[in-house]
C-alpha cells in the first residue's frame, strides 16, 4: 500500500519551483518554513491527538508566512507584491482567526466529520496504518502552500513592471467579490444556526441567502479567490518567458492551471462538499431533499424537487 502517493504531485510543484532561477532562494524558504509550521502545529499535535483537525490552523497561517515571506523576499515591483501579499494575508487571516477561536472553545477536541470521512476513504483503500495515513495528509496540505498555492503568489510578485495589465485588474475584481460571496455565506449560514438555536430547532438545513442557489457558496466562492490569483497571474508568467527555460516556463503554466484544478478537487472531493453531504444527509432529514432542488457547488437557479 502506498500511503505516500497524495505526496507526489506536491513535491513535483514544490520541485518545479526549486528548478527556476527566479524562485528557489522563495521557494527554499518558504518549503522550510512550511515544514516548521506545520510540524509544530499540525503534526505533533495529531500524534499526540489522533486528529486531523488541527490542520485547519495550520494550513490557513501558512498562508500567511507564505504572503509575509514573498513580500520580503520578491523582487518584483513593490506595490504589486505588496497587493498580492495582503491578498494572501486576509484569506489566511479570515480562516486562521476562526481556526483559533474554535479551538479556544474546545471544538477541536472531537474530529471535524470531513476527516472523520477521511478514515472512510483510508479504509476502503486498504489503509490500516491510520497513523501514518494522518500524517501524510497533514504533510501533504502543507507541502500545498509550498508548491502550487505558492506559485500565482511568486509569478505575480516576480513582475517588476510599473503598469499593471488588464488581467490583473479582472483577476483582483474576482478576488474581491468571491472573497465578498465567501464572507457573506459564512455569516448567512452563522446567523441561521444561532436563530435555530434560539428557536429550539435542531438539524435544519441552512437554506437561505446565498445557500438557496448553492449547497456550498463558500466553497465555491474559496475557489474562485484562487482562480482570482491565477487569472491575475497570467501577466506576470509571460514575462518570466524572458528568464526561464521553454521547458520550465511552460510547466510554471501548466503549475499556474493546475493550482485551480487543486483547489477544486480539495473543495469538492477531498475535504469539501462530498465528505460534508456524507454526514448531513444522515444528520438532517430535508437535506435529501435540498439535494435535489440546489446545485451542489456552482450556483444556480434552484429546480423543482
């Protein structure tokens, strides 16, 4: 049984980036200090727990380190790496602050069902090793913020062009609103479950606001923050033409598609919608039901059930 296989396509990127002359002191660095982090926030505590759910504040402070450390160390233009840095701070802020204040209530103390759905999948992979298969997992996300979620960040902040290009504009627009819809959904789905409470509800279906059109608006909308990113990024990889090889400036682009390709399969397969639906049908007697009048990720007009 290969347990290390969901490591391979993160240490190729990671890799890629390592084999450019524009981002391998960056790229060196922030792998290191992804290793760092992650090991003394999500690794350990998952041995000494048994929980995956400690990735959850590890993975967004990455994000952080990786904005902090690529406004520092790039070389590009300084408003433009300025810009794409914040981005990357307030995304990993957003998440990392409500990370911190679950576990300031103690709600890490039980497993978050979508890695629970996790130990599912292990199993019927054949994967006994429950120890080992966690920490892979855990290395694996944070060899995500060393490779391809590192990689929009450094081509934009590598540009040392003053003028900023059309497609970054859209890019930084498209940021700007999912980042908008993403908010707007936690805090529609929030205040629905605090009303439920106070009504004495249990196990109703969040089916309001954003979520009429979506079973999942904030992943949706965490997705296309990154495609934001990759769309703003376009700019920036046809200048690195003049500094990299052929060969390793196409695989910046092809790196540069596969960053959205990630993010949706994460969103969707891997710890997204599928494990959530997994548990809410179980949980929820109507969600059956939401099923089948609301699209499961991309919104859109709701159909008769």
């Amino acid at each position: 049984m290969n347990y290390f296989r969901p490591l391979y396509p993160f240490l190729l990127g990671w890799a890629l980036i390592l084999s450019t002359a524009t981002f391998f002191d960056l790229g060196l660095i922030n792998g290191l200090g992804q290793l760092v982090l992650f090991t003394l926030v999500v690794c350990l505590p998952i041995w000494r727990t048994g929980r995956m759910s400690y990735v959850d504040i590890g993975w967004p402070w990455g994000l952080v380190l990786l904005g902090l450390l690529s406004y520092w160390l790039s070389d590009g233009y300084w408003l433009r790496s300025l810009v794409v840095s914040a981005v990357l701070v307030l995304i990993g802020l957003r998440m990392g602050m409500g990370a911190l204040k679950m576990w300031r209530l103690g709600l890490l103390k039980k497993e978050f069902p979508r890695y629970e759905y996790q130990r599912r999948r292990w199993e019927r992979d054949g994967k006994t090793n429950v120890a080992l298969a966690l920490q892979v997992d855990a290395i694996s996300q944070g060899l995500a913020n060393a490779s391809f979620l590192a990689l929009p960040v450094f081509i934009i902040a590598s540009n040392s062009s003053l003028e900023f290009s059309v497609f970054e504009m859209v890019g930084l627009v498209i940021w700007v609103l999912a980042f908008a819809m993403e908010t707007v959904a936690d805090f529609q789905k929030l205040a629905f479950l605090k009303a439920m409470k106070q009504a004495g509800k249990k196990r109703q279906v969040c089916d309001v606001g954003l979520w009429r059109y979506s079973r999942h608006p904030n992943y949706f909308a965490e997705w296309m923050v990154w495609n934001g990113l990759v769309i703003a990024a376009i700019p920036s990889w046809l200048a690195l033409q003049s500094t990299e090889s052929s060969a390793v400036w196409l695989l910046l682009g092809v790196g540069l598609l596969f960053t959205s390709r990630v993010m949706y399969s994460t969103l969707v397969y891997a710890t997204g919608a599928v494990p959530s639906e997994y548990y809410s049908v179980q949980k929820r007697p109507a969600y059956t039901e939401y099923q089948q009048r609301t699209n499961r990720f991309f919104p859109g007009p709701r159909r008769n059930s």
